[in-house]
DNA sequence: CCTGAAGATGACAACGCTGTCACCCAGCCC
DNA sequence: GGGCTGGGTGACAGCGTTGTCATCTTCAGG
C-alpha cells in the first residue's frame, strides 16, 4: 500500500520494476487516487489560490488560462478569490479563505502584489505565495515584464514616427505598473531629447471612463498632442472614444497606443498598437514556479518574461 | 461530536439551546469543519465544475463572478474547467475531472449545453448539472433568458426608428442562441410587416473576425441594410470596425446593434446598442439551484431571468 | 563468508470528520 | 400505570490516504 503511494507520488527509493508493476497495475483497475484522503493524511488541500482585485477582465483572463493550464498538469485545483481593496476586509477575507479551504499556496496579482499588511500577513502565517508584476520581488517567486523598458519602446515608436507632442496616461497610482510605465514614457522623452510637459501627463486609474476623462483634458489643450500613449488598453479605448467623438481622424490628428494587447485592442477601430503583454504565460510560470517552490521551499527568484510592440493601425505619421 | 457535525451541517434533530451551545464553544474556538475530512467521510467533494469552451471572454467573466458568489455563500469550491469541444476529446476530459476532482455537480454553459452525447455520458455516470441557457431543458436545472423576445423587441425598436431594411448576423451554428435570435429578428420583421431578405441573413460565429467578414458582405449589397443587428457584441463590434473602414457614420448612415452586453458595448464608438444579459445573475442562480438539487434532489426546474434593452448612441433614425 | 549501510518494502496508526445504530427520555395513548 | 413513539444524543467504525518506523533485501568491502 505504501509502496503504491510512493509510486503515485513518484517518491524515490522504488525499484523500477515495482514501480512498473504498480503502474500497471493502476491502469488496469483505472485507480485514482482520491484527493480527499491524500489531502486529509498528508495534510494538503492540492488547492492554490488566485487572489485579485483587478478591474480589467481581459488581464484576469489571460492570468486565468495560464493558471489553469499549468494546475491541470500538476494536478492542483485552483480557487479564485475575488477580494476586496481595502485593508480591513482584505485581512479579513484572506484569513477566511486560508481556514476554510486551507490553500497550498497563493497567486497574487497587482495592486496585492505591494499591499503591505497583506505581505506581513503571509508572512506571519507563513503560506508561501507568488506574485505576478509585484513592484518589488518580495514574494518567493515573482514573473515580472521589463515594463520601463517597453513603456519606453512605445515612445521610441511613436518618435520614430515624428511625434514631439507625446502625452501620456497614467495608470491606477495603486498599482506598481503604473509607475514603471511612466518612468519608461519619461526616459523615452528624455532619449528623444524632447523635454517632459507636465500636462501631457494625465492621471488615469485604468478604466474606459477615466481613459475618456484624461482624454477630454488632453485634447482641449491647445497645442493639444499628436500622440496619447495610455498605460493600458482600456484606457486607451477611452481615448479613441473621445477622438470619434470629436471628429479626430485616427491615426491621421491623432495617434493613440495602449498596453497590454487585450482582445479589446484588435476590436477597437483603428485596431490599436499596443505592448503585448503575456499574461497566460506569465500565470502559468507563476504557478508552476509556485508548485515548484511548495515541493521545494529554495526554489524562490524572479522570471522574466518577454513583451512585443504591436503595431495596428491606431498610431502613425505625426501630422 | 456527532452533535457538532449536525450543528455545523445545520441537520435538524438537535434542541436549540445545544445548538447554541455548539455554536458559541465554535466561535469561542475558532473551530472550522476541514473540508477534507468532511469530504473523505461524506463522499462529496464540495466542488462544483464549472464546463465550459466559449469563444467569449466577457459572458464567461459575467458567469464566473456570479457563480463565484453562490459558492462562496454556500462553501463550495469551483473549478474551472475549460474544455475541447470535440466529441472524443470532450468526454474523455469530463471523465478525466470527474475521476480526478469528483465534483458534485456541474456547470454547463453554451455550446456544452446541447451536445447529446455530453449529456447522455452525464446522465449515465449519474452526475448532476445545471445548464445556462440549454436549448431544451434537459438537466435536472436550467437558467434561461426568452432570448427570441429579446431579439424581437430589438428588431422593435430598430422598426421603430423608421429601419426597413434591418439585416442580422447570425451566432455560431452550435449555440441554441442563435437561433432563438435568428427566430426573435424574424418575428420582429414580421409583426412589422417587412419581408425577409435571405440576403440580410449572414452567417457568423459570434467572433470579432466572423462579424467583420459578415459586415463587408452586408455593406456590399445594394441596396445595403440601414442597420445590421449582430446575434452578439463581439459581432457587432466586427461590423462597427467595418462601418469605420469605409467611412460610414454611425449611426446616421447605419445603425448597428448587439446582444449580450459585455463591457465591450461600453467601450466601443458609437456605444453599442444592445440587449443586457444578466450573466453574472444567471452564474449565480444556476449555482445556487445545483446546490439546492444536490441537497434535494426532487429540486429541479427552469429559472427565468429577464433582459433589458440597452438603446445606446449606435443606433439612431433611418437615413 | 560475514558485516554494515543503504535501498526497498510493508504494517500500522493516525488524519478529522460522517453514517449508522443504540440508547435515553419525554410525552402520549389506552 | 404500561407501552409506544419519536426527538435528542452520543459511541463507534470507517472513509482512503500518508508519515513513521520496523523489517527485509541487496550489495560493497573486508
């Protein structure tokens, strides 16, 4: 019986062939291992959960695929947990969800990633996490994007397209990319030589509605700018909204880009240059290296993933 | 201790004052029931599986978050379960989640609703399931919407601003939807008195790319329909995108709608006019009635949610 | 050939609940 | 008053694994 259960778990010390012979054996009587009772006497639920608190859906979604893909191949059931921001509730969730269904570990997303009392509480209760984005890797294991670096990349395209009047929308002063993704706008500039406007320079918080709201602003100023870079699509939805409504030709008055290539990105007209962002993959590496970390508690680090401009229609000459 | 399972279990047969008495020694102790061992000596997982393959990110968010809801009110557990569609492939992966996971129940959204031998296979494994908009009611629970109402009275008030020639693109061939929605446009044309133009029903496949393809061809006719109403947004946005690319203003030179009332609809220029389909309250509802079948299994039945027409700025008098 | 160490195998007692069944007791009927 | 009914309570044996530890086997080295 043991040595059955050394061979579902592929413990070492199994001579091959009674690994084969169990293996065998398995298939024949189509064994399974029920997860209840391994969860009970080896006191683990196989469980992680996904903690969030994300406005965009389409982010959610890639992390969701690339979660679930790498659980299923290791076995794990995921547990999505929706929670709220603010202090308080967040504890109080967390807590309950930890008793209750007693995950192996977490997956958090931003903002959580750099929620302080959060991390401390972890910590204290000494539940292994991995964080996707986190502003610093305080995690055991984090993915991260170069973000300055492709925030930068996007000015870099729009300069070499002859813009000089590049404003940019900022992102959710909560979340660590927002930041990132305006150090990259500014190092941009600065690389073009062209000199930072603090009016080009319009607090968002990531939504369509504050995309359009930084968006009337931008363009009632006069000069107004021939490119708006917006920290994520959804905003930058926002801003095409706001162009159409003013009778702007994309990209002709106005060239317009975004982040993070959600599916929104391509349905947009004009279809929307964007940074692509891997968030599937960026799941899947967070949690198979979250698995990896449980077996395994030194394995901690950070993964780098890789982002692509993607050129669509919405940016162009500089008028 | 049988006395506190049946407390924790809210089983009747225990006086109200050791109710009490179980409860506050509970509180007073922090104790919570592990799942795991409730589950090895119950035989029942807590897990419901939510099934799906939907091209359409927003409706499964929609879904996702309302039965998220239920099963956090009900302490059950999700797993998401994304499948292959094809038949092989699909039952082998249900067989493969329930042999692993052992869910108590399932959650089928469209198209998995009406694949017969999905639901012969369910049926024979004695697995219980609720379905979100089946075509039929086959599963001990359904949740459903008069989708062919809801498309008429879009034809209605396309009619009612003066539209004759009204065009629809039809949604994938395997949902049930679309052809509730073909039927609900062809009622509407009737009652109005307008002729069907087999030329103003094209074939889609409820995706971005299908709704483009069904643009152009609709917008090649001569003379071409004064408003396109799309079987879902996704669609619609195609046919929007198309509307743009060759300079037509919406919604003076075309009107143009949906169906569903995915965020998408929101961020779209014009804002979409189209039908609001209460996913997150149909997630939520047919969660709660699995449970409640699961409990009692005499609790079966179709729950009716309603629609709402959404008139956005997409829409407007025919030219 | 013997010894010892390391590898391989298995016996057994948990793990923390629930189903079953026995028991107790109050209240009712005759 | 005796017998019966049914609600309330609790004892006990699993549920199907894993951790621990004992035992057996193998093989290298003397």
């Amino acid at each position: 019986m043991k040595t059955v259960s050394r061979v579902m778990n592929r413990e070492p010390n199994v001579r091959p062939e009674t690994r084969a012979r169990v293996v065998e054996a398995a298939k024949a009587l189509r064994y399974i291992p029920d997860v209840s009772a391994r969860s009970l006497a080896g006191h683990r639920s196989f469980n992680l959960a996904l903690v969030y608190n994300n406005p965009s859906e389409n982010y959610m979604m890639g992390v969701i695929s690339g979660v679930l893909e790498a659980c299923a191949s290791e076995r794990y059931h995921l547990i999505l947990s929706p929670v709220a921001l603010d202090e308080g509730g967040l504890l109080a969730e967390i807590d309950d969800l930890v008793a209750n269904s007693r995950p192996d570990g977490l997956l958090l997303t931003p903002p959580l990633t750099d929620a302080p009392r959060l991390l401390d509480h972890l910590a204290a209760v000494a539940i292994p996490f991995a964080s996707i984005s986190p502003r610093r890797q305080q995690a055991a294991l984090a993915v991260a994007m170069d973000e300055p670096e492709a925030a930068e990349q996007m000015v870099e395209h729009l300069v070499a397209l002859g813009h000089r009047r590049i404003a940019h929308v900022i992102g959710h002063p909560a979340h660590g990319a927002s930041q990132w993704r305006l150090d990259g706008y500014r190092r941009g500039l600065a690389r073009a030589g062209i000199p930072i406007n603090p009016a080009f320079e319009v607090q968002g918080e990531f939504s369509f509605e504050s995309g359009v709201a930084a968006a009337r602003q931008l363009l009632d100023l006069d000069p107004m700018p021939s490119a708006i870079f917006a920290a994520n699509d959804d905003m930058a939805a926002g801003v095409i909204f706001v162009a159409h409504e003013r009778g702007l030709r994309l990209p002709d008055d106005l060239s317009v880009s975004g982040f993070d290539d959600t599916p929104l990105s391509r349905q947009l007209f004009p279809a929307l240059t964007t940074i692509h962002q891997p968030t599937r993959e960026m799941g899947r590496l967070a949690t198979i290296g979250l698995i990896a970390h449980i077996k395994e508690p030194k394995a901690t680090g950070t993964i780098r993933v890789t982002h692509t401009l993607k050129v669509r229609q919405s940016t162009g000459p500089a008028p």
